[in-house]
C-alpha cells in the first residue's frame, strides 16, 4: 500500500441520518482509503437505539466517546461507557444499545474496510417505508454479508 495523506475534515463531510434505528453517522475514512483495509466511522446513536442482532465478517473496534452502551457479544452482555475500547471479532453475532437518556457517540473501526456509506444508505432507504421483517433484511444484507439474526436487545 502506498502512502496517501488524508485530512478529515468533519464540516465537510456528509452526515448519514437514519432515524428508524435512531443512528446518524459521519464515515471519516473510507476504504478507499487504505486500499480495502479499514472504514473509520463516526457515529451517534439516539436513547435507546441501536442496530439489531446481527453478524458480519469484519472485525469492528468500538471507542465509547460519549455516553454508555449495554453492548452484547456472542450471548454474554455488558456495559460500556465513554473511554471504553470493545472489540468484536469477524463474525461473532453483536448489537448495542445506548442506555443513557442522552445521545451517545462511539468511533468505529472495521477490518477489512467495507464501502459503509453505500451500506447505510441504502438501509436508511430499506427502513424509510417502515420496518421491515427479517427476512427481506437478511435480503438486503446477504450482498454485504451482513446477517440479522434478531431484533435490537433492550436494556
């Protein structure tokens, strides 16, 4: 890989809202970046919101910048608030929850690099028409490989 320099500048960047899910998130470094490496996401999600179980083969770290999170990893829950570092393996089946009555933020990092603002956007287009059922999720997610094994888990 070559080195590139890449400045981020966060009021030039497009914020992806989707309010079904109550995320609102900011990718500050895409894949391209690092030739398919790592996607650097900056996201805040809603009280009481966060994405459903589910499972993909890139591994994510989680950094808690704000707020506090019921996180659940392969079965086995806990608590993580703002400092805390979390990560999940390639493939273990995840979700979160913010659990404060507050927005709470995290910064993301996924390995390899998926093309993330693709993928929530057009998930953000999937739940505009409402939620959709599990299966027709798992429709959309199967080209991401990305799997939804259940409902958001609830603190």
């Amino acid at each position: 890989m070559n080195f590139e320099f890449y400045h981020f500048h966060s009021e030039q960047s497009r914020t992806i809202h989707v309010p079904a899910i109550g995320l609102q998130l900011v990718v500050s470094m895409p894949p391209k970046i690092s030739d398919g490496a790592v996607t650097v996401l900056e996201t805040t999600n809603a009280p009481g919101f966060g994405p459903p179980l589910h499972r993909h083969h890139e591994t994510e770290v989680f950094r808690v910048l704000e707020g506090q999170y019921l996180f659940e990893v392969e079965g086995h829950r806990f608590e993580a608030k703002t400092g805390d570092l979390i990560s999940v393996p390639g493939g273990a089946a995840h979700a979160f929850v913010n659990v404060t009555d507050a927005p709470a933020k995290q910064h993301i990092l996924m390995f390899p690099g998926m093309d993330a603002e693709r993928f929530f956007i057009d998930l953000g287009e999937l739940f505009s028409a409402g939620p959709p059922s599990r299966e027709v999720l798992n429709q959309f997610g199967r080209p991401w490989g990305v799997e939804f094994l259940g409902p958001p888990i609830k603190h």
